[in-house]
C-alpha cells in the first residue's frame, strides 16, 4: 500500500509507515469489514475522518462523541481509498464500510501490530441517526468484535 485517501484527499502519512517487512505492511482481507492500522497512520487517518465531519454538530453522550442531525448514513461519512503500487486503488463506501449489528452500524480501526494486539478502537455507532466514537476498547465493542469472523495474516 502507498497511500490513504479520505474523501479523495491523501492523509498525510509517511509512506514507510506502509513498507512491506518482516512485521509490517498492508494486507486486504476481502472478508471482513475490519481495518488495522499502524500507529503512525491511526491518528492522521481518524484525524481525517473526523475533519469531513466538522460540518456536523457534534455532543458527548456516556463517553462518546456523537454527531447528531444525520439525515443518512451514506451523507456522513466519506469515501475511503486504499491506494496500492502501479496505479491500484480500492475505494470503499459508507455503505460498504459500515456494517449493520443489531440496531447499530459499525466499523472497527484498530491500531496495533497485529489483529490480536488492538490499543486503541474508534467504533462509529448509529442509533437513532447519532454516530459515536470512543477510545479505548469498551466492552460493547469486544461484543461487535466477536460477531466478525477475523483471518489471520
């Protein structure tokens, strides 16, 4: 993978964070909704997502930051681009990101070295047309992570 692109701007990420090594690179596991990002592209990438954001009004509820006044679902949140070497770039939509459970739609990013070892998770929540985030992991999110099927790399 080379780059990140949220709404068809590049998140500003240095681009050995994406260098293929023994302990790191990119893989696309077209199973799963789920997404695991290295440190240093955690924060500018959720950073870039929460800037597309601003235009909503936002409010803290239980811990978690909520936009509220969402008419859909697919008006909130914007396109992801996950651009790879030659030209390659996998586009994905709200709708194809975010995944019902219940009464909830969510997406999970996690930021560590591997599936097993998530620090931190930015959940988005909708109920109710409100969508939320919180860090760190909370036990409502460990429930919506056992409902995934994960593969390992």
């Amino acid at each position: 993978m080379q780059s990140i692109a949220v709404n068809g701007k590049i998140v500003l990420i240095d681009t050995n964070v994406f260098a293929s090594s023994r302990d790191r690179g990119a893989a696309v596991d077209s199973g799963t909704t789920l997404v695991v990002l290295a440190e240093e592209a955690y924060d500018p990438f959720v950073n870039a997502i929460t800037a597309e954001l601003s235009s909503v009004q936002s409010l803290t509820y239980q811990g978690f930051q909520c936009f509220s006044g969402i008419s859909s679902v697919v008006e909130l949140f914007p396109p992801i681009s996950f651009n790879f070497e030659g030209g390659a770039s996998l586009t994905v939509r709200a709708q194809d990101y975010l995944r019902p459970i219940d009464t909830l739609f969510t997406i999970e990013i996690l930021m560590g070295s591997s599936i097993l070892e998530p620090w931190l998770t930015w959940v988005f929540s909708f109920f109710n047309c409100h969508a939320c985030f919180k860090l760190p992991i909370s036990p409502a999110l460990i429930q919506c992570l056992h409902t995934y099927r994960f593969s390992t790399y």
